[in-house]
C-alpha cells in the first residue's frame, strides 16, 4: 500500500497529493533545510486540520526523503496529535519483518528527523524519544501556542528528554537532538489565527493579570487573518 493510501485510511484525507522526492535537496546549510521541510509540514497542517494546524514530517536524513506524515486529528482521536499521527503511519508503511515492532522495526529511526509546527507536548515528545528518532526540529514553542489560546502542558521537550534513564538511574546518552524555533513567525501566525476562537474573556483577563498582554499586542499588530491560509506548496498540484 503506498504512502498516501497509509495516510488517508488512518486520518481521513483525500484532498492533498503528498509530495515525495528530493524537495528539499540542494540547500547549503542545515537550516534552509529545515525551513524546507517546515514550509511543507506547516502547509499539510493548514490543509487538513486549520483550526488545529499541527503537521508533521519524518524525513530519512540519509536520504534526504519524506518517510511519512502527521497531522493533528483529535475528532477521529484526541490522541492523534501530528507526531503521533505520523509515528502511527510510519509503524503501518514500515512493519517490522518479524512482527517485533521494538526489537526489529520495520524504519531504521536512528536516521529519521521529526519535523512540527509545534513543540511536541509531553505525550509526543516522549514517543520521539521512545521511538529514537535522531532529531527533533520545531517551530513554535509550547509557551507561544498557549498563549495563543491553545490549552497545553507547560512542559518543554527539553525537559522532558532529560528525565530519561536507563535502569539504575542511569544516563541515557540516546536522545534526540533538538532544534526549535524554526520558521517561527510563520508558525506562529497559523496558530495565533487557528485558536482565535479561544481567546474569549477569560483569556484577555488572564493575559492582562500575568503580564503578557504585550503578546496580545505584539501579535495583534504583526499577524492579520485571512480566510484563505496562505500556502508555500499549491495542496492541488
């Protein structure tokens, strides 16, 4: 079963021709590579889920190819957030060959990059670490997206991966690498529009009384929203 038929039967979607290839060969640094691939999870996040715009890749790095995507999709499950969504397509395209998913996983994660619009909260920052994936790439931060009006466990995935140990307490040295803060604005904007139907009274209030009216502000002035998002990659070609 190929990629988008995985996807499509897990979340639901039939309206976006999942890009494959190289799209993001040929960038000299690391972090025009990383706004690529964000560019791309933010407008699968758009397309299918706006209200809600968490996307996500996992792209081989060794390859420089897209393994599977995510998006957010807690009507079908409140569970699916977009890295789960995206590990649960991986495990489905990817099977183990001898139907021990931990032992012998069907994709070698230790060369995979997770790719989201927002930082994974606690659930999906410890199935990345759990999975192995050897990095971890955002773009807004936890703190930006709950003080858009999105409800979140303040927790950072920094944190979170810090906790982990081997038996004994002991270090674990096999944690991913974490990269946040990429393509930032523009993700900050889709989640600023996104939950704008949750900034009723009760956040304003609690926005002036903690102190952080001036993001209010601050977004106010730099993020107007339209209707129509604006797209990097045009969903129909």
């Amino acid at each position: 079963m190929n990629l988008f038929l995985i996807v499509s039967v897990i979340l639901g979607f039939t309206n976006f021709n999942l890009i494959h290839g190289k799209v993001c060969d040929g960038f000299s640094s690391t972090k025009e590579m990383d706004e690529c691939y964000m560019k791309i999870a933010l407008d699968f996040g758009l397309t299918h889920n706006p209200t809600a715009p968490f996307g996500t890749l996992i792209v081989d790095h060794t390859t420089n190819e897209i393994s599977c995507y995510g998006v957010n999709s807690n009507k079908k499950n409140a569970l699916l957030h977009g890295e789960t969504a995206a590990f649960w397509n991986c495990t489905d395209l990817y099977p183990s060959p001898s139907g021990n998913d931990m032992a012998n996983p069907g994709l070698n994660w230790t060369i995979q990059t997770l790719y989201t619009t927002g930082e994974p909260c606690p659930m999906c920052a410890s199935q990345a670490f759990y999975r192995g994936v050897h990095r971890v790439v955002w773009g807004s931060s936890v703190e930006d997206i709950n003080y858009s009006g999105c409800p979140q466990l303040m927790i950072n995935m920094v944190d979170i991966v810090s906790a982990g140990k081997l038996g004994g307490n002991r270090p674990n040295t096999k944690k991913p690498i974490l990269e946040g803060g990429i393509l930032k604005d523009d993700c900050d904007h889709a989640f600023w529009c996104a939950f704008s139907s949750n900034r009723g009274k009760a956040y304003y209030d609690s926005m002036k009384k903690t102190g952080l009216y001036d993001f209010v502000e601050d977004r106010r002035t730099r993020f107007k929203c339209h209707k129509e998002p604006k797209f990097y990659y045009d969903p129909k070609n």
